[in-house]
C-alpha cells in the first residue's frame, strides 16, 4: 500500500472518531416547551394551567350537551353536530370526548401541582397557599364535570371505574378540600366558587339539605365564568352564533318564541309573552350554513372572548327554589323563582297546586336562567325528561324512544385505561 | 500541491473535521509530460443527426468530456499513446474505439451509435459512493435525463418531470392551484408519521422539500389562523421553486436496499437532482425557451344543472363551470449559456416565468439564476462551484377545506337561494366576491449552494468533499380587507404574516479506492469507499395576526385593533460515517456496506444507529444467453435505511398556553421518550434487467418486500395521566412490498421513421404487520351489498390503525337499509373497511413518434387502480343541496321530491365510497423541428416549436371532478378530496433556439 492510500486509511479513522467527539453537537433544545425542572420556578403558570384546563373546553360542553337535549338542533356541515342532534351517539361517536379527556388531564394535573407545590414550597405553606386552593377548584371543578357529563369515569390517574354518582361523591370531597383550604388561604373567590360547585354536587347527589346549605351561603351577584381570550376563544360564538359558522342553532321547537327582525332580541316568556332578557336570541330570517335551515342564533355570547358562566347565585337560588318546590313548599319555591323574574322585568307565576305544574315551572326556569350554560340535559336526565320531551315533538328524526340522556365516557380512557375492560360494548349509556 | 480547507462562515464543523483530516494527507501529482487530445463526432447510427450529451471517456483515466450540441468533443491532456474511447448515452448502445493519440497531436474517433433500450453501461453516482456502471449495480437505481424529456415535452415542474416516467415513483398532481403541493412519494408508505417525501439532493446538497410549510398555524403552539392554513390547507411546495430547465438528470433510490449510505433520512427514497453544467473547449452555447399558453380545468364540475334555479329575487344561479373556470396564461423565458475552456467550464442560466391558474386570483411568478463553474485546479483537482437563487412569490389560491375557498363558496350552494348579490347562492356564508377579494401571498427567496472538491490523484485514489447549504426564506401573507364578510371575523378584516426560515446544511466525504488484490489472494479486483456525512436543519417559524381594522387603508398588522403573534423552532443534526467494498468477480459484483449514524432526535439514552447492506449484480455472458436474449443481468439486493424521529419527540414537556384572563399558564403536552430511535426500514428486491433482440428490447423487472420496524406509533395514554399528546413509541411494523417492471423498445427505426414506445407497471401491496403491545382486539363488521350484517372479523387496534389493513385503510359506516314508511335510511352502528385509499397498481404507457428529420410526437398515458375514496366531497355537495346529483331529482319548480329526499336522508347519514380508478391522457407534445438553413439566415442554431397538452383528460368511475383530487395537496396521510380544486388542463406553445 502506498503512502496516499495509507493516509486515505488514517483519515477514515479520524472520520470515525470524529463522529464518536460529536456527542455535544447532536444535543438540541426546544425553546417553547416548558421541562418538568423548569415548573419549579413556574407555580402560578402551574396553578392557572390546572384552572385554565377546566374553563378552555366548558364552550365545546355547552354546546354538545345543547344538541344532545331539546336547545340547539345542528344546521351546518359536520357529522360532529348532526349525530348529538339526532341523538345519534355511541362509544365511537362521543361529542364530549375531548371535554372528558381534557377534564381527565385537569385531574391529573392537579394532583401533579399539588405535589409540586409541597416539594417546592413545603408541606405547611403549600397546605395554605392560594396556589393550592387554586388547583384544588380546579381539580374538583373537573371531577364535579366528569360527574355531570358522563354516566361513569376516573377519579384518579387509571384509576378503577366509578359511577356518575362515584363521581360526583368525589368531587364534593374535592370541592369541600378546595373550601377549607381556599378559606385558610384568604381567597374568598376560590371559596365561592367551590362551595357554589358542591352545592350542585350535592343537589345532583339528592342531598338537598347540604346543596341548600352550600347554595345559601353564596352572596347574591356572585359568577363563576369559564374565561375565555383570544388565544382561548369561546367556540359557542365561532361555531354556532350568527355572523360565524352557524353550525347549530337554536332548535325549530323554540321557533314560535321569537320574533324576526333585524336587531337582536329575546325569546317570549311562555307565562307572559314579553321578551324574555334571560335568553338573547337573533333571527334575521338568514338561512344558516346547510343552505336550507332558517338559523336562529343565541345571542348571550357574542364576542368570541366572552365568558360563559359555570356557576351564579342566580343558579344557587334555583337550587334552593327546587329544594322547597321537592318538600312541597311550592309558595316559597314560587316566591323565589319570581324574584329571579323579576329581576328581568317578567311577572311572576301563581303559586301551582299541584307537583306537575310546579315541576313545569322550575323546568322552564331553570332553561331561562341557565340557557347556553350546558345544564338543560343534565335536567332532563336527572328529571327523567327526556323521552317526554322527545315525544312530544313527533318527530321521526328525533325518537324519544333510545334517546341518550348521558353520554359515554371517553373511549381513550376506557381502550388505555389498564385498569379497565377495552370492551366498550360494556360501558354504560344511559338512554330514554 | 497541497490546499487548504476552508470551512463556511457559520456553518458547524460536523463531518468536515473528518474531511479536513483527509484532504490534509492528499499527494500532489506528477504532471505527465507529452499529452495529446482525442476528438470526434457522435451521432445516431439511423439518422445522423448529432448526439449532444454522450458521454465520452478516455478509459484508464479519470478523463471524459461531454459531446456539445453538434455532436463534438474534444478531450486535451490525454497521455500519448494508445487508449480506448467510450462513448456512452442513454438510449443508444455503448461505442467504442481505440485511438493512437501522437504526442502532441491529436486523434480523431467519430462514433455513429445504433439505438438500444439498454444501459448497462450507465453510471450511476448516487447511493453508490462513486460513479459505478449499471452492470454493477445490485440495485434497481432510476435514472432520468431530463435534458433528453425536456427536447421534446416543455416542463414547467419538476414534480411534473417524474410522472408516469419511473416505476414505484408516484408524482401526482392533487390541486388545482399553481405552486401549490404535490403528491411524490416513492414505493408506498412506510411509516405512520414521518414524511412520506424522498429526501432529495441538488448536485450533492440536500435540500428542503417540503410539500406543506405549516397547517393551521405555528407548528405546535396552538397558534392559528382563521382557518385551514393561509390558503386553505394545500400549501406551497417548495419543490415548485426548481426549474426543470437547470436540471440535467435524476437519478433516484426508491428504498433502503439502495439508499443505506444515506442513513437516517432515506427509508423513504432518495432523489438526487444534477443541474447542466459546461463542456470543456466549447464556445459560448446560448439556448433560449419561450413558453405561453394557458390552464384551464375541465368544465365537470358537479353543477351543471345550476343554472335552471332561480333564487327568491328571479336571480337565475351561476354555475361555476361557466363562470369561475377562465384561462390562466402562462408565460415563461429561459435563457441559458454554456461553454469553458481548458481549465474552467460553465454554465449560466436565468429564467422567469408567470402562470395563472384557471380558477382566479391565482398565479405564480418565479425567477431563477442558477451559475454552474467548474474549476480544474490542477492534474488532480477539480473544483466544483454551484450557485442556485429563486424567487418565487405564489398568489395562493383560497381553496380546499376552508370557510374562505372560492371553489368551496361557489359549488356548495343552493341556487335556489341565488339572489343578484350572491348568485352561486350563498354558499358557506362567504360571498365568492369577497373570497376573491383575499389577498394570500407566499414569497420565498431561496439560495442553494455548495462547493464540491474532487482530488484524484491517481485513477485508483478518488477524493471527494461537498458542502452546501440550502436557506429558505419563505414569508407567507393573507389580507382580508375591511368591509367584506369572512364568516366569523366578520366585517372588520384580518391580516396574517407568517414567515418561515430554514437552512439545512449538507457536508460530505467520499473516498474510493480501486484495488487489486495480490495473486495470492486471488488477484481479485475491488473498490472501497469511506466517508462520512452530515446535516444540520435549523427551521424557525413565526406568525402574527391583526383582526380589526378601523376602516379601509391600513393593511399591516399592528394597524389592527388587536394583535396576535407565536413563534417556534426546530433543529435536527445528523452525523454519519459509511463503509463500503465492492468486489468485481469479472461478472459478478458483490458489494457490502455499513453505515453508522448519531441524531439529534434519537432518545438521549439510545446511542447510534447502525444500517447494513449488501448487493450482488450478475451479467450473464453471451455463451449462456439463448439467441433472443442480448444481454441479462440478475441482481439481488438488501439494505437498511432509517427514518429519524421528530426534532423534540425525546423531550418531555410542557407547553406554555395563555388561559384565563390572559394569564400564564401551563399544561402537560408531551410525555416523552428518552429512548426513542429511528424507525428502520429492512428491504431486500432481486431483479432482472434483460436485452432483448440485440438490445431493441430492454425489460427491467423488480420484485421488493420492505418491511419498517420499530415504525414510531402515537401510543395514546389515558387521559388520567395527564399529557395530552400521545406518546412516541418505536412499536410498529409495517409490510410494503411490490412488482415494478420497466419495458422499453425502438418499435421501428428507420431513418424517415421512428417509434419508441414505453411500458412502466407497478404493483404495491401495503399491509400493517404489528402495533406493538399498546394494541387491543377489536372488530369490524362486514356488510353484504343489501345492508346485511355478514360476519365480523377481529383485528389488533390501536387508533385507527389496524393489523392487516393498509395505513391509508377507510372505514366507514354504511347503510344497512331503507324504511318506506318513515322514508329514512338506516345506517351501521359500525364502520367498516371499505376499501384503501392508495392505488395497488399504476401504469403508464409512453409514445416517441419520429417522422422525418423534423417532427416528434410524444403521447403519454397513466393510470391508476385500486384506490378508493370516501367521496366527502359528493356527499357534502348532496347535503349543501348545491351538486347535480340532488338538483336533477327535484321537481321542475325546484321542490324536493321523494327521490331527492331519500338521497339527501343517505348523504345525511353517511358519505358516499368511490373508486379512484381512471386511465388519463397525461402528456400529448408535437415538436417541429425549424429548417436549419431557414434559422441560421437569421442566425439561429437548431430551433423548434412545440404544442403541448398535460392532463388532458381522464376516465374515470368517480364521481367527482377529478380521481387524484386531495384537498391538502401532498400530504403524506391525508387523501381527502373534500374540496380540493382538481388539476387544470394545461396548454403550452414552446419555442427552443440555440445560437
């Protein structure tokens, strides 16, 4: 071998060894992602990421649990909305999947801040610390949704299955947690906000005298809002609204309620006729984006960075209006829902006589003062309404008969969930 | 002589700490003394016309020239002396002489090739470690002349330029808008996440190539636009900035049995792409094309029938076929120089061209400056220069999937909501007018480069060294004017800036070592190469948005009320060194190599990934040969190539999301894998390259089974622990396997007359083989064609993948049955598998026409079958109540009648499945020759005229405009047509001079 062909030898080699120096140069770092070391200096971020989790997917909520009951029928494009409106769902076809999965994640993370917060702050300060409180709402908030939403779910990270009802038991437990320690933390906001959530825990429970409890310790004026901006915007306007995607709209049952015009408006009040200031809706006569329904458009949410409220007091004297009209106090349970009337200008009802009519009013009542709030198919369900309401619309393409009055948990959390059967033919879904 | 290195300002040392170390130990050479030169003229046997391009070379040395346009060659410094001459080119049987070159004189050899289908005498460069001839070669490596296709058939594309030429490689056109992304994906898809395109390289520099820059916003912040990406979900592809006139060949790797000494990037194929170059000894060579002409689409779209509705106002409804389709004229100049002297060769190109698509504003201008230098330093050295700059700004069309898209707006509506206003009816609440009245720009300006060192100091001894970079800068633009309706940004207008900028950097080592192993080894003879090879991409992203302006006047963004912006960034680096032996068994040729690769992306606990191969080629003699067969060559082949992860896949991370009242806040995103690895991609093909009757006839036919492993599957978590994105695990596996054969043949050859025909075919089965364990027993129901429930059969899942169906599988629900009573349709609780979305077989069938020393006619046909679509397109039109299909069930007076009813309930439910299969008349180019005597009056050299038409019609079973329709133009796992804007027609005249 020459002497070229020798050093073409030596310089492979270097090449090699070259390659094995070059360690350093194959490190790369991505400058938009947080590490886990990195939250340590980042606990407030933490805390509003729990709470955040929570509110960023309460717009997509509001409106799937709107099609699936009697307030939104779908007008647009998209199988997504055309399914829940035609009481079409199933475990592979589950509009509130992502809600779920999101309220899941909150979960997790929430335990995860916590933990976070006792290594980084201690065990004492963390127990007391606003940020705590902070993720302890936000944890239970989404325990309380799951709980809500679908008829069974995880409290814990693949945790075992628990029942709606499980579910909800968890979050009072949560929630009466983020109490005390919102309390001890001096953040009366937070403390607010979790005991106006247990209140409805415990209302959705059948502990009447405990949600009464919670709901009359909220002070008049009170608004929990699921925050919206404009990096997070409100989909209820994006999608649905007039002078958006007019994917949905309000449903033909509503029609006969509200007036044409070219101004924004209200829905009438069954009892009087008069606008109802309660339920803001618009209808122009323009055809929505199906090229073929009139669309009628809520009009409570008009910028896409308005908030939706999750929790009122409004809603809490709902609770107590109920409790009553349930122990047979129909004056008291009247005299309630009539000041919440009143506040809006309508006049009020007579005091029923019978249970029926007195179910009648609260029904409606609570669809005036919680519309676009994702409550009416958590009342039809829980009244066992839904069939009935179905029903009575005759309408082939809507059967009351099979209608879904809860909707099945996540297929993601039951397929990787090893703690659970991927046979999803086993979930529950409650049906009318 | 001695030289240095120098290393590019700012560019990292990678490899280039091995290159300097071997240059360092190069020799000078002794200067021979009493050279002489060989010249000649090569021209074609039959008709006697020149052969411009033939490869001439001195054997035994490292010598060659390129014959000029008329023929002509001249190769100085040839030792005195006897030598053989070898002239080689594509088409044409290998020629050779022996001449006495005197010294100091010269010799002359004049070569008249005959035709032959057959290039076993072919080099071939890339993915070899040097020039190797085809005979050699175990691998089934494609090479294309483009200067050759570009003679007679005016290309505008280079995407263009592959389709229907090579076999396994499928180069499509999926949208209709100019510039905008192509399908080019290389023997199926082997890989459930990572892109599907070959890496390509230009003369040795890898470059960007991608057919998407972002989807709907800043890549991984959450940050988007309005909607579906400026332009609606197709994007740019950044292959359109190449123009084919630069461009003299291509050689491609379709899989890792070929492409190995590429690693961690070429599981996927490798295209290498030579841009022209200059002769030595030759006189400046001008050649200038004009092009003009027109697209215009193919009046099919579904809404024929519009036309007969009145709206409310008595407005009758446009159809789009009369009135969005509308002649987009294209211009294009190419002016090129050519020529060198004895040390220094050239080539200079400029070119312009502008092009309109056929729906409207639409249109593309680009300008291209390419200079081309080589450099003989000395004996030993040659130094290569290549310096490429384009410009190409886009007026992107606002098409696709997207509430903005003027073919969407136009098509999806009701003419009987036409009114004076809206005409086409109203469409997805945007007025086709005002969608028009978006202004949506990419501008990119982008510089290829590099520097290529080849120093051989002997024949035996070969050095070569590359460094490139390749830097794109792309600005993307979309105006929204105030004033005009845009669904939910309302009235008040929009702008969005986004700009894109990327540079990858390339640096390479080659050495080759030809040896002769002593008699008591054997004597054998054999090759080895050594190198190494690196590549650094660096891509920043950012973005910003204005929503809100006061009035008319102000377009920028911080001129709106409220402002919005993201950025983000990705860097990957790969290191590599390879080895390869080949021995030369007279016949036989066996070669075996190894290459090791480090990345950036692989988990921080993995370490380096190592890709074997090894190829055998067998030339049979003439003794073993039956009388029909000419010549016959049977190969084998098997290799291993990789695919890299994503940049930051490794990394487990938080990201960073503005909740609450526009509050810092954070949320688990990725869970990460810090062992994560490439995926590995195992093929192995044989073949069989065979002449037929004295070489007219050349078959070349290619069986190959790939199979990726530790494919990178999304692992879903559940949601109860947290991290919302899946988790990457190397868990898959996937099975691509497939026939290609390449028949080509000189029907008749006379010199009045003759006919070249070409015959590609492809078979591609696609299969998923494994999951890995996160997978789950799950089943899909079988329907008869009566909606009848058959049987269900299980398959391992995970996602909406499935073992033993292909990646771009379909399920779907369907219907089960009809109710007379209730008139409703009734559908499947279930999906089922209905079908693959990618074609199984494709074929293409090619037509030269000689007539005459003037006139070409060349005719290409392609076709594709196998591929099914869920036609979303035809069932949304249904349900808009806007397509043909629903308006010719309606009553005269434009009321829904029971038929029209049962099809809209149907649609409802579900969306209907179609068949891609079609044949299509692709390419029909006519070349007329200009009389020579009448050109050189006015000083012209050899001109020609061209008509030519491309995508000139199809037949097809689809209903809907066109079978290859993609809304997301060449995404790599989507083949959605919903509202993709087909390909045009194209119509081009052509006008080429030399002078």
């Amino acid at each position: 071998m020459n002497l070229s062909r020798m050093k073409g030898g030596i310089a492979v080699v270097a090449a090699v060894l070259a390659l094995g120096a070059c360690d350093e140069l194959l490190t790369v770092a991505d400058p938009g992602r947080y590490t886990a070391a990195d939250l340590d200096e980042a606990l407030p971020a933490v805390a509003n990421g729990v709470e955040g989790a929570v509110h960023e997917i309460f717009d997509s909520w509001v409106t799937d649990q709107a099609l699936l009951a009697d307030v939104y029928q779908h007008t647009g494009t998209w199988s997504g909305y055309d399914d829940p409106d035609h009481g079409r769902t199933n475990y592979n076809n589950n509009a509130t999947r992502f809600e779920q999965d999101s309220w899941l994640r909150a979960q997790w993370f929430a335990a995860d801040a916590e933990r976070r917060f006792k290594e980084v702050l201690g065990d004492a300060e963390a127990a007391s610390s606003p940020l705590t409180a902070q993720v302890r709402l936000g944890g239970g908030l989404a325990t309380m949704l799951l709980g809500m939403t679908a008829c069974e779910s995880v409290g814990t990270p693949t945790g075992e299955l628990m029942t709606d009802m499980q579910m909800l038991a968890l979050a009072e437990q949560r929630l009466g947690d983020a109490l005390t320690t919102s309390q001890s933390a001096g953040r009366p906001e937070y403390a607010m906000a979790a005991q106006a959530a247990r209140a409805q825990t415990r209302m959705l429970q059948g502990d009447w005298s405990g949600a009464v409890a919670d709901a009359s310790a909220i002070p008049a004026g009170f608004v929990y809002h699921a925050v919206f901006n404009v990096q997070s915007t409100n989909s209820v306007v994006q999608l649905t609204t007039k002078n958006n995607n007019e994917a949905a709209g309000l449903m033909y049952k509503w029609w006969p309620m509200i007036e044409k015009s070219d101004e924004p408006g209200f829905m009438r009040d069954p009892l009087s006729g008069m606008p109802d200031k309660r339920i803001p809706v618009y209808f122009d006569g323009e055809i929505a984006t199906d090229n073929e329904t009139p669309h009628y458009s809520q009009w409570k949410y008009v910028q896409d960075t308005d908030d939706i409220p999750m929790l009122h007091s409004d809603g809490m004297r709902l609770i107590v209006a109920e409790a009553m009209a349930r122990n047979g106090d129909f004056a008291g349970a009247t005299g309630v829902l009539n000041e919440l009337r009143a506040a809006v200008g309508l006049p009020g009802h007579d005091v029923p006589t019978d249970p029926e009519t007195m179910a009648s009013i609260v029904l409606w009542e609570r669809f005036a003062e919680h519309f676009m709030e994702g409550q009416r198919l958590v009342d039809l369900h829980r009244g066992g309404l839904m069939r009935q309401v179905f029903d009575e619309l005759n309408d082939p393409d809507r059967l009351g008969a099979g209608r879904p009055t809860k909707w099945p948990m996540t297929n993601q959390e039951a397929l990787y969930n090893p703690n659970m059967n991927d046979d999803l033919t086993q979930r529950c879904l409650p049906t009318a | 002589m001695n030289f240095r290195y120098h290393p590019t300002q700012g560019a990292r040392p990678l490899s280039l700490l091995a290159v300097v170390a071997a240059m360092g130990f190069l020799l000078p050479a002794q200067v021979a003394a009493q050279n002489g030169s060989v010249t000649g003229q090569v021209t074609a046997a039959t008709t006697g016309q020149p052969i411009n391009g033939a490869q001439v070379t001195i054997m035994d040395s490292s010598l060659g020239v390129l014959s000029n346009i008329s023929g002509r060659f001249l190769v100085n410094n040839v030792p005195a002396g006897t030598h053989t001459v070898q002239v080689v080119y594509v088409g044409y049987g290998t020629a050779t002489q022996e001449v006495v070159v005197p010294p100091g004189g010269a010799a002359t050899a004049d070569f008249a090739l005959e035709v032959s289908a057959v290039a076993m005498d072919e080099l071939i460069v890339t993915g070899t470690a040097g020039a190797v001839e085809r005979r050699k070669l175990g691998t089934s490596a494609a090479s294309l002349n483009v200067t050759d296709v570009a003679e007679v058939t005016p290309l505008s594309d280079f995407s263009q330029t592959l389709e229907g030429r090579i076999p396994g490689v499928r180069s499509i056109g999926t949208v209709g808008g100019v510039g905008a992304g192509r399908e080019l994906r290389i023997r199926g898809t082997d890989s459930f996440s990572l892109s599907q395109r070959p890496v390509i390289y230009i003369d040795g520099v890898r470059v960007d190539s991608r057919q998407r820059e972002w989807g709907s916003g800043v890549p991984g912040t959450g940050f988007s636009t309005t909607c579906c990406a400026f332009s609606g979900g197709a994007g740019e592809d950044r292959l359109s900035d190449l123009n084919p006139d630069e461009i003299d060949r291509v050689e491609v790797l379709k899989g890792p049995a070929a492409s190995t000494l590429y690693g961690s990037e070429a599981s996927g194929g490798v295209i290498q792409i030579f841009t022209k170059r200059g002769r030595s000894n030759s006189p400046a060579n001008f050649a200038l094309t004009v092009n003009a002409g027109f697209n215009r689409h193919r009046e099919n779209f579904p809404t024929s029938l519009r036309s007969n509705f009145q709206g409310p106002d008595g407005t009758y409804a446009w159809d789009p076929n009369e009135t969005l389709i509308e002649n987009g004229l294209i211009n294009s100049y190419d002016l090129t120089v050519d020529g060198g002297g004895e040390a220094v060769t050239y080539f200079v190109s400029g070119g312009f061209s502008f092009e309109e698509g056929s729906v409207k504003p639409n249109d593309q201008k680009r300008a291209n400056l390419r200079v081309n230098l080589n450099w003989t330093a000395g004996e030993n050295l040659t130094i290569a220069v290549n310096s490429g700059y384009v410009r190409n700004r886009i007026y992107s069309l606002q098409s696709g999937n997207n509430w903005l898209g003027i073919y969407t707006n136009a098509l999806l509506t009701n003419p009987l909501n036409a009114t004076a206003e809206e005409p086409y009816g109203g469409g997805l609440d945007v007025n086709v007018a005002d969608a028009q009245a978006i202004n949506t720009y990419s501008d990119a300006d982008r510089w290829t480069g590099g520097v290529t060192l080849n120093y051989n100091p002997s024949p035996d001894f070969t050095h070569r060294a590359t460094i490139g970079l390749d830097a794109v800068n792309d600005q993307k633009t979309r105006y929204m004017p105030f004033g005009r309706n845009y669904t939910y940004i309302g009235r008040q207008g929009e702008r969005n800036i986004g700009y894109r900028n990327a540079r990858q950097f390339t640096a390479e080592y080659v050495g080759n070592l030809n040896y002769t192993l002593p008699d008591w080894a054997g004597g054998l003879a054999g090759n080895l190469a050594f190198g190494s090879q690196g590549y650094w991409d660096i891509t920043s992203f950012s973005m910003s948005t204005g929503r809100g302006f006061a009035g008319e006047g102000v377009t920028t963004v911080s001129g709106a009320a409220l402002t919005l912006g993201a950025e983000a960034f990705e860097e990957d680096v790969n290191l590599g060194a390879f080895l390869q032996n080949r021995f030369d068994f007279n016949n036989l040729f066996i070669t075996a190599a190894v290459r090791m690769d480090g990345n950036s992306a692989f988990g921080e606990n993995y370490g380096f990934q190592v890709y074997p191969k090894a190829d055998v080629a067998y030339n049979l003699s003439d003794d073993m040969l039956p009388g029909l067969i000419s010549s016959a060559k049977v190969r084998g082949a098997v290799g291993m190539a990789g695919k890299a992860p994503g940049a930051f896949d490794q990394f487990q991370t938080y990201v960073p999301n503005t909740v609450l009242d526009d509050l810092a806040g954070v949320r688990p995103n990725n869970p990460g894998n810090d062992v994560i690895e490439p995926e590995v991609k195992i093929e192995y093909e044989g073949g069989l390259e065979l002449g037929l009757w004295n070489d007219r006839i050349g078959v070349d036919a290619t069986y190959w089974h790939a199979t990726t492993q530790n494919a990178l599957l999304g692992i879903p978590l559940p949601p109860s622990e947290g991290f919302s994105s899946s988790k990457r695990q190397n868990a898959g596996s996937i099975l691509n396997k497939g026939i290609e054969v390449a028949m080509n043949t000189t029907v008749l050859d006379r010199s009045s007359f003759r006919w070249s025909t070409g015959v590609n075919f492809e078979w591609i089965h696609n299969e998923i083989l494994d999951l890995g364990d996160a997978s789950f027993p799950d089943s899909l129901p079988v329907y008869g064609a009566d909606g009848s429930l058959l049987r269900w059969d299980q398959y391992m899942r995970l996602g909406g993948y499935w073992v033993g169906l292909p990646i771009f599988e379909r399920t779907t629900r369907v219907i089960t049955g009809w109710d007379p009573a209730t008139r409703r349709h009734s559908r499947s609780a279930y999906n089922t598998y209905v079908g693959n979305e990618q074609p199984s077989t494709l074929a293409s069938f090619s037509n030269d026409f000689a007539i005459g020393q003037s006139l070409r006619v060349a005719v290409q046909f392609r076709g594709e079958w196998g591929a099914i679509m869920s036609n979303s397109d035809r069932g949304y039109g249904v349900r808009q109540l806007a397509y043909d299909e629903y308006l010719e069930l309606l009553a005269s007076d434009g009321s829904a009648t029971p038929a029209s009813d049962s099809l809209l309930d149907r649609f409802r439910l579900v969306y209907p499945v179609d068949k891609r299969d079609h044949i299509r008349l692709q390419e029909v180019s006519i070349n007329y020759a200009l009389p020579e005597g009448l050109m050189s009056a006015i000083g012209l050299g050899r001109s020609s005229i061209t008509l030519a038409g491309y995508n000139l019609h199809w037949w097809d079973d689809c209903h809907c405009p066109d079978p290859n329709q993609q809304y997301r133009g060449g995404d790599d796992f989507s083949t959605s047509p919903f509202l993709g804007i087909p390909q045009p027609r194209r119509f081009l005249v052509s006008f080429r001079t030399r002078f």
